[in-house]
C-alpha cells in the first residue's frame, strides 16, 4: 500500500514538474512573439506615421524624406546588431581591457568573439592569444595587486562582492586572485539605480597563452 501510494506522488511529481516546464517554455515563446511584435510596430509603424502627417499637411516630399531616412537609420541598427561579433576588431578588444588597467603591448590574435543577449541579461566573451612576455607581465601584475590572493573557484555575480548596500551607486572595484587554472582581474562598477552593475573578467591561463574576457550584465 505505501510503495503505491509513493508510485503515485512521484508519478504526480513528475507530472507537475513536465507541467511546469511547459507554462515556463509557453511563457517564453509568447514574450518573445510579444517582443517581435513590438519591433514589427515600431519599424513599420514609425516610418509610415513620418510620411503620412507631413503628406496631410501638404508636404508629401517631407514625408518620404523622413520616412526613407528613418527606415536607413533602422536598417543599419538592425545590420550592426546582427553583424555585431563579425565587426568587432582588435581595437576594441584593447580598449575593453584598458577599463581593467590591462594593456597589451606585443602583437597578439582574436580567437574568438561571441556575444548573446536576453531580455534583461547580456554575455560578451572574446580570447586572445597573446606574447609570452605580455602573459608574464600581466600576471605579475595580479600578483603584485594588494588583494591579491588565491581561491579555489571563479566569483560570480551573487559574490558577497555584489550583494553589498553600494550595489548601484559605489564606486569601481578591481579585483586580483587565482585559482587552479587561471590568474584572473576582476572588474565590478556600479551603473546607478535601476541598472545592472557592470562586471567584468580578464583571465589568463596558466597552460597556454590566452587570454579570455568575459562581459556579464545580469
């Protein structure tokens, strides 16, 4: 009699747990069809809306100079958004690792860039394969660094780091530690109320030559 009623509740579990994962997916898909949606309006709508007033009031070259000029500024949002890791170069690599106080010197190759966007989160990640003398002078600076110190794992954004009061108004944090693979600086800096906190990671690992930045909005 127990082994059946067991059967049952975990039958009934498993069922509410299937159940749970379709609301959650069904709810997905309707907020991404709501969000393209939204987009769909907007292209369509605003263009339209610019060249039908200035027309109704007389100026029909008006309307398809604001319309068509609207339309190019969308197309060209829309090709830097889909074309966003291709387009994405050396330069800024170095720039985003400068905000770090990280700075190459030697030449070095992009391996790899990547990014992938949701509603509210964002991940941006690149490796690079860099001089030995860059790697050996970057990881003595982390070393050199007054907090430095040496952890068994990676920090992540629910670090006590990013659960103090001065979450969306302190100041810019740097932070230097190593674990087993990696020598890794940390970058945490506030955005304000109601923004996420930028957080950023600068690895180097301890078997080859690379370098790999990680960009983390959540």
């Amino acid at each position: 009699m127990t082994g059946s009623l067991l059967g049952s509740f975990a039958g009934f579990s498993r069922q509410q747990k299937r159940s749970d994962r379709l609301a959650l997916y069904f709810q997905y898909k309707n907020m991404i069809g709501l969000f393209f949606l939204i987009i769909l309006i907007i292209l369509v709508g605003i263009p339209y809306a610019l060249y039908w007033i200035p027309k109704k009031l007389g100026y029909p070259g008006l309307g398809r100079v604001l319309s068509y000029s609207i339309g190019a500024i969308f197309i060209l949002l829309v090709f830097f958004a889909i074309f966003e890791d291709a387009l994405f170069s050396k330069s800024d690599a170095e720039e985003l690792l400068a905000e770090q106080n990280t700075k190459l010197i030697g030449d070095f190759d992009l391996l790899e860039n990547k990014s992938m966007s949701a509603i509210g989160d964002y991940y941006h990640t690149f490796t690079l394969k860099i001089s030995d003398t860059d790697k050996r002078r970057i990881i003595q600076s982390i070393r050199n660094a007054s907090d430095f110190r040496t952890k068994n794992t990676e920090t992540w954004i629910d670090d006590s780091l990013f659960q103090q009061p001065n979450r969306y108004t302190g100041k810019k944090i740097i932070r230097n530690y190593e674990t087993k693979p990696y020598f890794i600086r940390e970058l945490f800096e506030p955005q304000g109320i109601g923004y996420a906190p930028k957080f950023r990671r600068i690895k180097i690992s301890k078997k080859d030559d690379t370098l790999i930045f990680e960009d983390i909005d959540e």
